[in-house]
C-alpha cells in the first residue's frame, strides 16, 4: 500500500477551487473612462429605466439619480456595500472538516508482515447552540445597514446636484435680470447728463446715478462669474465631465415655484436611511451579544480515526470538546457593551434629526415670508413704473421720472430673485433634514 494513495481523495477537489481571474487597472484607463462619460451612457439609460425615469428633461430629479450612477462617492459606498454582503456567505458556511494522515516507517530487526504503519484521521467540527443561524443573523443586518448608508449617499449627491442646479439657475436669472438694469442707468445717466449740460439738475445727482451703474456692473460680474462656474459645480456633482452637461438642456422648472413644507417629521424621525442604517447596526450588535452567548456552550469535534499497524486494521472515535471555563464572560460583556453604543448612537443620531428639522422649518418659513414680502415690493414696483408710464404720456412728469421707476422695478425683482433662491436653499436644506423632496 502506497502512502501517496491516500492523498488521491484530497487531490480530487482541487478543480473544484475557485480561481484567480486578472483584471487590470490603472490611473490612465480609469481617466479615459472618466472623460468618455455622458448622459446617453447606455448603463445609465437602463437605470433611469428601473427608477421610471427613462423620459423627460434633465431636471433635478433626473440628474440626481445620474448622480446615483456616476458619483465616485455612491459608487464606494455600493462597493462597500457588497463587501459586507459578501460576508453573509461566510456566516453561513459550516466549518470544514480536517484530515489528518501521519504515515511512520519502523525498523524491525525481527521479520515482520509490514513496516509502515498508518493512522489516518479525520476531525468533523459540529458548532451547537445554533452558532451558524445567529452568525448568519448578524451578517444579514450588517448588509442591511450598508445598503442603508449606500441611499444614504445617494442622497447626500442629490442634495448637492440640486444645490449646484439652483446656483446655476440664480446666476442666470440675475444675469438677466442686471443686463436690464445695467442698460436703464445707462439711459438715467443720459438723460441726467443732457439735464445737468441744461442746468436742471445738480452734478451730485449725476454722480450718484453712476455709483448706482458701477454698483450694478460689479453685480452683474459676480453673477456671470457664479454662471461659468456653475456648470463645472454641476457636472462635478453629478460626476460627469464638464462637456456632458455643455450638450444638454437643463431644466430648471423645480426652482418656479416654492414648495409646501409638508408634514413628514415623523417620517424623518423613523425612516431616515442614515437612521435605518444606526438601526441595522443596533439589530448586528444584538445578534453579536447572542452569539456570544452561544459560544457559552462548546463545539464538538468528532474524530473517527483508522490505524493499520502491522496487519491490523483497528477504527476509532474520539471525542473533542472544549471546557467551557471561563463561560465566555469577556467576549459577552464585551457584545453587551457595543449593543448599548449602539443604541446611544441612534438615539443621538435621532435628536440631532430633531434640531435639524425645527431649524430648518423654521428658517424655511421665515425665508418664505421674506419671498412673500419680496413679490408684493416687486409688484408694487411695477404698478408705480405703469403709473408713471401713463403719467409721461400725458406730459404731466419727465422721461427721466420713467426710468428711475423702471430702475427701482429692475431693482426689486432682483431682490425678489435674491429671496428666491434663499426660500429654495432653505427648502433645500428642510429636504436634507427629511431626506425627502418637498413637492
């Protein structure tokens, strides 16, 4: 009997392994992916497609879950998330048996039917206490709180991606918006010019009407700087390169209009995915602490044996069992002890979520009061600018009186614009409170 023959069971289950694949990767290919990246990407037209989404204009909502798909941020936190996944397997694989072969070789002096002994052996670990179903339990709810941290994330990029959309917005409107006014001083300043050459008015009124151009023009710079940044803000936050929002149309039709601020606290209270997230965690430390307490009770090995010694065929069962002494005491006060941290990190995590909540309703409301009051100063603006239209036409006050009205209506929707997009990034901010778009 050869000693090699006993090897041959083992040496069956090597093709069985799972193999080594190559993939390559390096800084140069990852940036050409990167610069091919666009918005008609096929992978991305699939996935607005499982999110009802496949039509429609480049609003927020659509670019927020291109976000979901490109960001580099919500890409690592998925990854992450099926790493842990990955352990689930782990926990439920049942621990593998060993065998053992210890071939001897005796020098007789005296014949004998054999030299060789052989005393083969196997060890068939069998975990009790059901080790197996509670290690499983534990692997299950840490994968449930990474696919939580994984919506986490996501919206953490649609909050950024609508932040940068209103920006951008603000920065054209108020382009618009001083364009007009630039142009009404410069006709102020014409007709002053022309009246202070006539000696109607004073050289200081001329001045001032100036200081109110320069004022403009410096705004007006500012908003047209904010515009050619907004885009690259925009396309970083959805993790794009800069030309793939260049080629589209955005729409901004999300920021006409203020919306309500709901009544989702509760909501926000208990359905918050940074919160499922904490509470998947506190569900993992609870399986922990009662696997801990299974590993109170010990595990068994069993370990039938075979030895031929000299003609002789003799079997054998042992028996392997662990004391459990020490009744594992520091491992499960140790489980207790994260359970509890993992209960205070939500309960903090939970009042934090309250003070953002009353925070941001109320500066959301306040914001909105202001927007409110900014419309009814606009529109009585206007109605001032039609009054005195009319009164030009009759001859009863100058042009120039026109144009100062004009300006001040200029003026005041741009303040309007201004509270505006501070009610929307109030609004903005009550949403990152919920975690949930106010309609």
């Amino acid at each position: 009997m050869k000693p090699f023959v006993i090897l041959i069971p083992l040496l069956c289950f090597l093709p069985a392994c799972v193999q080594f694949k190559n993939k390559p990767f390096s800084a140069e290919q990852s940036s050409a992916d990167f610069s091919g990246r666009s918005l008609g990407d096929a992978g991305l037209k699939a996935f607005l497609a499982e999110h009802n989404a496949a039509g429609g204009s480049w609003s927020v909502d659509r670019l927020a879950l291109a976000a979901a798909y490109f960001h580099p941020d919500v890409a690592l936190a998925r990854a992450e998330a099926d790493e842990v996944a990955a352990g689930i397997k782990t926990a439920q694989m049942r621990p593998n048996p060993v065998f053992t072969f210890m071939p001897q070789y005796a020098s007789f002096r005296a014949p004998v039917f054999t030299p060789w002994f052989f005393g083969p052996s196997l060890s068939v670990p069998i975990e009790t206490a059901g080790k197996r179903s509670k290690r499983t339990e534990q692997a299950l709810a840490a994968a449930e709180a990474a696919r939580w941290r994984v919506s986490a994330r996501a919206w953490a990029a649609r909050s950024r991606v609508r932040a940068a959309m209103l920006e951008l917005h603000g920065a054209r409107e108020n382009i618009r918006l001083l364009e007009t006014e630039q142009t009404l001083h410069d006709e102020a300043i014409k007709k002053l010019t022309a009246q202070m050459e006539a000696g109607d008015v004073s050289p200081f009124e001329l001045t001032q009407a100036r200081l109110m151009l320069n004022r403009t023009r410096l705004a007006l710079q500012d908003a047209r700087r904010i515009a050619a940044t907004g885009e690259a803000r925009l396309a970083a936050a959805v993790g794009l390169p800069l030309r793939a929002i260049q080629s589209v149309k955005l729409d901004f039709s999300a920021f006409h209009r203020l919306p309500e601020s709901g009544n989702s606290r509760r909501l926000a209270l208990t359905r918050r995915a940074d919160l499922m997230a904490l509470l998947s965690d506190y569900a993992a430390a609870e399986a922990a602490l009662k696997l801990e307490l299974a590993r109170q009770y010990p595990d068994v090995n069993l370990m039938p044996g075979y030895d031929y010694n000299s003609g002789q065929n003799r079997w054998q069962l042992g028996l392997n069992v662990q004391l459990p002494l020490n009744r594992n005491r520091g491992p499960i006060a140790e489980a207790e002890a994260r359970r509890t941290t993992a209960e205070k990190r939500f309960l903090a995590q939970q009042a934090t979520i309250q003070g953002e909540l009353d925070i941001a309703l109320a500066a959301y409301q306040a914001s909105r009061a202001k927007a409110t009051t900014a419309a009814q100063l606009a529109q009585e603006a206007d109605a001032a600018s039609d009054t005195t239209k009319k009164m030009v036409e009759a001859g009863n006050v100058s042009a120039l009186e026109l144009t100062r009205r004009q300006i001040e209506a200029s003026a005041a929707k741009v303040a309007l614009m201004a509270a505006n997009l501070e009610a929307q990034t109030a609004a903005g901010a009550l949403e990152d409170a919920m975690q949930s778009p106010l309609r």
